[in-house]
C-alpha cells in the first residue's frame, strides 16, 4: 500500500507538468499513451522528492544519544517521522543514574521553532544507540516505491486526474488514449479519407486496423508508423463516414452507412421511457424479485464473472438482442470513446459465428436474430453469455430433443390482448413464469402500434393484462414474473415500476406470494 502522506493519493497537474509534457512529446514527435505520461510525471515526482530530501538532509546525522554533537550541527530524529533540528547549546548533564554526558538543546526545523533537550555522550547503552548505531543519515525517500510499483497501486486515478487536465489543453489532441500536439499532425487530406471509404467499402464496411486501411491507401510519407496512425484515426474521427468500433485498446474503424440501422438507433420495442415511482413501495420479497429477473434497466449492481445467465423477454426476441444486464455487462467489451463495438459471437451449439455489436447507451447487443430463430427459442428462453477469446463471445442454452408442451399463447384481439394455453414443441431451457408463444406477429404488432398511439399508462396495461393472464388459472390470478413478461410485450418496461404500481393502485389485489389479480368491484 501507498504510505498515507504520499503524493499520489491526492495527485494533482500543475504547470511545469503540462510544460514537462508539451516538451516530451515535441521532442518524441511521437503521439504518447495517458499511461506513458503519467509514468513521466511519476518519474519526474520522485526524482523532486529525491532532490528535496537531499537537501533537506545535507550534512545531516541521525540522532544518537550515544555519541557527542557540537553547536551548529543538523540532526535528524528518525522517531519523530524524520524531523530535523539544530543544535543551538550544549550543556553538562546532571543525573548520577547516567554517569557522565551531555545535553543539547536543538532548535527544529518547522514552522514552529520547537526547541527541545536530548541526551548526548551518553554511555548507558539506550535502544536508540543501537537503533542509529552509525548516524548515517542515508535514506532518500519516504516511500520505497518505483514508479512502476506506484503506478500498479494509483495508475488509474492518476490517469483520471490526468486526462481531465489535458483535454483542457487546446494544443493537444487526444485520440484512443494517446496525445500528441496539434501543429506536428500529419496532413489527412480529402483524397486519403475516399481511398480509406474505398478500402472499407471493399472489405464490406470493416471492421479494418487503422495501420491495415494506411498500407492499402498508401501511407502518409516517411513518419513514424504510430505518428501516421494517430493522425489518420484523428481524421477519420472527424468524419461521420467512419465509426471507431474497437474495444477499449484497439482502435477499428467500420462505414456508418453499412452498420445495420438497430445499431445506430434503439429499436422501438427497446427503448425505455423511464417511469417515476416510489421505490419506498417495494417490499423485500419484490426487490428480491426485481434482481431474480435482472432487466437490463434495474438499478443492479453488476456482476464480476466470465460467464452468466439471462433470460429472453419478447423485446429482445423479436428486435434480435441482448440486454447488457447485471449478469453479464461485464463479460462483453466496453470502450469509453464510442458509441458501438464490433464483436464476433459464438454458437455454442455449433460453433458458427456472428457479426455482434455492443451498443452501451442502449443496454444491448445486437445480431442474435439468426442465433434465435435457428434455435427456434422462445420468449423466455434461458441463454448462457460466456468469453470465448478477446473480441470473441460465446452464446449458448441447454438444449434436448424437442417435447410438446404447454405454454401461454399471445392472442391480440383488435385493441385488446389475450392469453391461451397451447402446445408447442420446446428445445431449450426455458423459464416457465415467462415463457410466451405468438403466431399472428402481424395483429400483435398493430395492437402494440394502438397501444402506444393510445398512450395508455402502465395502470391501463395493466388492468388489461392480468385478467387476460387470470383466465388461464382457476384462481384467476398471475404472478409478478409473468406479468412483467407480458408487460413487456406491449411496452418496454423493467420490473420496479410495474411492482410499485401493482402495490400502489387499489385496483390490483395481491393473493399471497407474488401473485396478483384484479380486485373483485
């Protein structure tokens, strides 16, 4: 651990850095990552401390009582968290237990001026004489610590202090973690932004290395390699023909008009309008419910891990996605400069691959729809997200040989919804409070397209769904799960608000556990 006092703790950028960086990078001419800088700045840190010890510790000695001192001399007292003194006076020692020796009076080095007496030429042996046996005073630092060490422990936080300082500076320019000042960029032109639009375009949109797309189009001169890189991913940055789609540490471009269009906007039956409600209303029993079901727009802590579990709602069936839930936000790759990331998923039933797409701002992943419909699973299918290799995501459910069953049936009805119980041939894994069948994809989608021009509150959807669920049990009641289930088909919706109403509005009625029905008039 880092000792309490030190510096990185509370690390701060002040001028003679940024000065240290403009410097380094002119004389480089080489863009230089966040990390390498911090690391100089460290470097730079420990070398004024070095410095400044070093003075403050000239000609000093480490106190011990064992040995004589003159007037005039610098001691330093290691007891005392290495405080300096002078010795202002010296005097005979009176004490017969001690023998003969000598006091000096020292006056210490802080603000304040302290003066104070210690024994010296004492031959009594005393902890002390053995401790500072030789009063070298040879210690440089108040940290044992390299840079490297110090970086391991604070880095991140150094880089984050950083990073928020530099985007201040106007001169430099930023780009996948790496700086470099703006008047030494190499020259993009027009011509070389075509040539890489073609070479995209050949590869069917991406996504391609900025390094592959610089040695198909050519290069920018004799520049080093990381220069011509940093000023090409600059340019196309700037470009709203490009999108940069790497993972955090790898830059890729991809042609924006080749994405597919669930990329570059949520679907409709993705998006949430978030809802006030009163979280005080949730009961144990239902936020225990609210992380079993684990929708991507619960307010859930996220999961570490390399694999997880989630569970198929009709949003994410139909549209071909994914929610980035709890369970598996973490498994798939981040990047805090972008908007989309290219990966490749895997079937974990045959091992074909998929083009993906990590969309962070819209809590999904998109290019499942094939995945799904070769499958043929359903609504409430459970599927297994798991790391195959960087970049790389394997998706895959318990499968077995189909069997009939039962399972609840959508059944739009003009502008109302109901429920049947049907048969139909299941192969996968599947939660059974969700699972939910539909035919007529056309009727369903008019009675959601009503639904939404309607404008009808989530009290309303309710009041229509849980009856027409109810008729499917003798007690004519649902539970919460399916509810939300079915909620979800008509509007996007995570389970908080759709509890909170249930216990709120005295037109639902809760019949034990977590099921719930319409109250009788």
């Amino acid at each position: 651990m880092l000792p309490s006092n030190h510096w990185a703790r509370n690390f701060t950028v002040e001028a003679e850095d940024i000065e240290t960086i403009t410097t380094l990078l002119l004389e480089r001419e080489t863009p230089l990552t966040s990390q390498q800088l911090a690391l100089t700045l460290i470097e730079n840190r420990l070398t004024q401390e070095t410095a400044a010890l070093e003075e403050r510790y000239k000609d000093a000695r480490l106190y011990n009582p064992a040995l004589a001192y003159e007037i005039g001399q610098k001691l330093v007292f290691p007891q005392m968290a290495y405080a300096t003194a002078t010795i202002k006076n010296t005097r005979s020692g009176l004490n017969p237990d001690y023998g003969d020796f000598n006091v000096i009076q020292v006056e210490f080095d802080d603000d304040l001026k302290i003066i104070r007496e210690f024994a010296a030429g004492l031959l009594t042996p005393h902890k002390l004489s053995q401790e500072n046996m030789n009063g070298s005073a040879a210690f440089m630092s108040d940290s044992d610590l390299n840079a490297e060490e110090i970086f391991d422990l604070a880095g991140e936080e150094i880089i984050q202090v950083l990073e928020e300082r530099l985007l201040e500076e106007e001169e430099l320019i930023y780009m996948g973690r790496a700086w470099f000042p703006r008047d030494l960029m190499l020259e993009v032109n027009e011509g070389h932004l075509h040539l890489a639009e073609a070479v995209l375009d050949i590869a069917g949109g991406g996504p391609l290395a900025t390094q592959n797309i610089l040695e198909q189009v050519g290069g920018l001169g004799s520049s080093p390699t990381s220069l011509q890189v940093f000023s090409m991913n600059y340019r196309l940055n700037q470009d709203s023909r490009f999108d940069e789609v790497g993972p955090t540490g790898e830059v890729l471009w991809y042609l924006t008009r080749l994405e597919p269009p669930e990329v570059l906007n949520t679907p409709a039956a993705l998006r949430y309008t978030p809802i006030d409600y009163d979280r005080s209303l949730l009961t144990p029993a239902m936020l225990n419910l609210e992380a079993e079901i684990d929708d991507e727009f619960s307010l859930l802590d996220a999961k570490k891990g390399s694999e997880g579990t989630i569970t198929l709602i009709y949003p994410h069936r139909r549209v071909g996605t994914l929610p980035l839930n709890a369970q598996v936000v973490n498994i798939f790759p981040t990047a805090r400069r972008t908007t989309h990331i290219w990966i490749t998923l895997i079937d974990g039933q045959d091992d074909e691959e998929y083009t993906g797409w990590v969309v962070p701002g819209g809590h999904y992943v998109y290019g499942l729809g094939a995945f799904y419909s070769k499958h043929k699973l359903p609504i409430g299918a459970q599927i297994t997200v798991s790391k195959a290799a960087p970049g790389k995501i394997r998706i895959d459910f318990t499968a077995y040989r189909p069997r009939t069953e039962y399972i609840r049936l959508i059944l739009p009805k003009g502008d109302q919804i109901q429920f049947e119980n049907n048969k139909r041939a299941i192969g996968a894994d599947y939660d059974d409070l969700m699972i939910l069948g539909v035919d007529d994809l056309e009727a369903l989608d008019a009675l959601v397209q009503a639904t939404q021009q309607q404008r009808k509150s989530l009290a309303a959807i309710l009041r229509m769904i849980i009856p027409a669920l109810g008729k499917l049990t003798p007690q004519a009641t649902a539970h919460a799960t399916t509810i939300y289930s079915a909620v979800n088909v008509l509007r996007r919706c995570p389970p908080g608000p759709i509890l909170a109403t249930l216990e709120a509005n005295p037109d639902f009625q809760n019949v034990g556990g977590d099921y719930w029905k319409l109250r009788d008039e």
